[in-house]
C-alpha cells in the first residue's frame, strides 16, 4: 500500500477534511453568482494544473479546479508531481496495489502502471513515492470522484519531452483524468512573486512555452510538458485561481505562488 507519508499538509482525519472542503467550497459559493457557476461547473475537464502546498495555504485555489470533476465516474486519474526529496534520474511510477486516504482507501490501477512503465521506460524507486506534491491531491480526487483509480507519477532529472510524450498516451483514453502538480515562486515579497508568477500563468492562459522562461515553479517540467501536449492535442486552457500564501498569512515578505487551470 501506498501509505500517507505528508499528514500536516493535509488533515489526517476524514471530517477534518469533509470540512476544509465545505469551507473552500461556501467561500466560492458566496462569490460566483449563479451563471457563472452553471457555466464553470459544468465543464468537464480532461487535465488539471494544481498545487501542492499545505492546504491551509492551496487547498482553496486546488479545489476550485477539482470542484470542476465532482461529476465524474470511475475515472483512472493519474496524478503526475515533482520530487523535493530525494532527487534522481528518470521519472518513478508507483506500483503499489493501493492508496491510502483519510476517507478511503484508493485502489492503484497496477496494471495501467505497468503498461506505463514498460512503454516510457519508467522505474520504481519506493522512496520517490514519500512525496508530498501527489499525496495532496488524494484526498481531493476521494472526494470528488465516484470509485477513481490512481496513477502516481513522480519525476526528477526528467525531460519535458519526455512526460509530454506520456501525457499525450494518456489523453488517447477518455477515462484518463490527468493531474500536474505544482506550486510557483517560493519566498520572493509578494509583488516580486507575482510578477515572476504572471509569466507561468501567461504561459499557460496563451499555452506558449517560451514564456516559461522567467517562470519560477517547482513543477516547470509539468507545465511545460502540459502545454507542449495540450498544442498537439488541440486543447484549450483556462487558468481559474492564483493567489499567494500571503492571503492566507498576511505576511508579504517571503510568499509561495499558487495556480489552479485546467484543460478542455
């Protein structure tokens, strides 16, 4: 079993987590009239960018866009995040038969990672899986999604190309749901973060890789690879929330970027 290994950026109890969401969930209610609502809610989108801080600082910008999949049904979501521990080559897929959740217990689409791993040449390394930019989504995808499978992802030394090359397999299969983890700039004073931020968000509003250049995010593999597939895969994007942990601290010295989007 793939265990919880990131307890504190997420809660570790299962109606502690029912009420981040329905807290997360009365703040957009309050603030969306109801066309807009009609219209955002219904969209059904095929990829997510997400982040992937404590949720007490992300959780509201990560549900907005997962709010969007609450119709959703058996869907195979495969979560695609990038390591900040251990740093190795090559990008890890879990293998394991199982992921646990506060709420539930998530079944592993094993054979789909094997597949996977064959086809891209992927490896294993159980340590990668320790991982908090994917373990945070899970609970969320529990949540939203009526009995999901899980695929989790994690890449280090890995090329754009190459997970691009993956993300387009994956969006051959409708039953896929693909989610990129990342968060963006980390402890600039909140103007400079969201100077530095405005070029990643551009990047995926206008899906133009080149304005990645000045784009500081842990997860750049991810959204350059996104975009790079959702151009060939004629998508479209829609950035839906940015904000900075200063709206959650108050302190503007030292903030942390965080974008939700998704593609259609």
């Amino acid at each position: 079993m793939r265990k919880m290994a990131n307890i504190g950026f997420y809660p570790e109890k299962c109606n502690e987590i029912q009420n981040f969401i329905n807290y997360f969930n009365e703040i957009l209610d309050k603030n969306i009239d109801e066309e807009n609502k009609k219209r955002l809610f219904k969209v059904p989108p095929k990829a997510l960018i997400v982040p992937h801080a404590g949720w007490v600082y992300s959780g509201f910008t990560a549900n907005f866009v997962y709010r969007m999949t609450q119709n959703y049904k058996n869907k195979r979501v495969i979560v695609i995040g990038p390591d900040h521990k251990i740093g190795f080559k090559g990008a890890s897929i879990c293998l394991e038969q199982e992921y646990q959740s506060p709420c539930k217990t998530l079944k592993i689409d094993i054979e789909y990672s094997k597949k996977l791993k064959e086809k891209f040449n992927l490896i294993y390394l159980e340590n990668a899986h320790n991982e908090h930019s994917t373990e945070v989504q899970i609970p969320f995808i529990a949540y939203y999604i009526q009995n999901p499978t899980i695929i989790e992802i994690v890449y280090s030394d890995y090329s754009s190309n190459e997970l691009s090359n993956i993300i387009d397999f994956l969006l051959e299969d409708e039953n896929n749901l693909i989610i990129i983890s990342t968060d963006l700039s980390h402890y600039y004073d909140k103007n400079t973060a969201m100077a530095l931020d405005y070029n990643c968000i551009q990047a995926v509003y206008d899906l133009d890789i080149n304005k990645l250049d000045k784009c500081e995010a842990c997860g750049k593999i991810g959204i350059k690879a996104m975009i790079m597939s959702a151009d060939k895969n004629n998508l479209s994007s829609l950035v839906v929330d940015y904000r900075t942990s200063a709206d959650a601290t108050n302190d503007e010295t030292q903030v942390v970027g965080y974008m939700s989007a998704i593609f259609i």
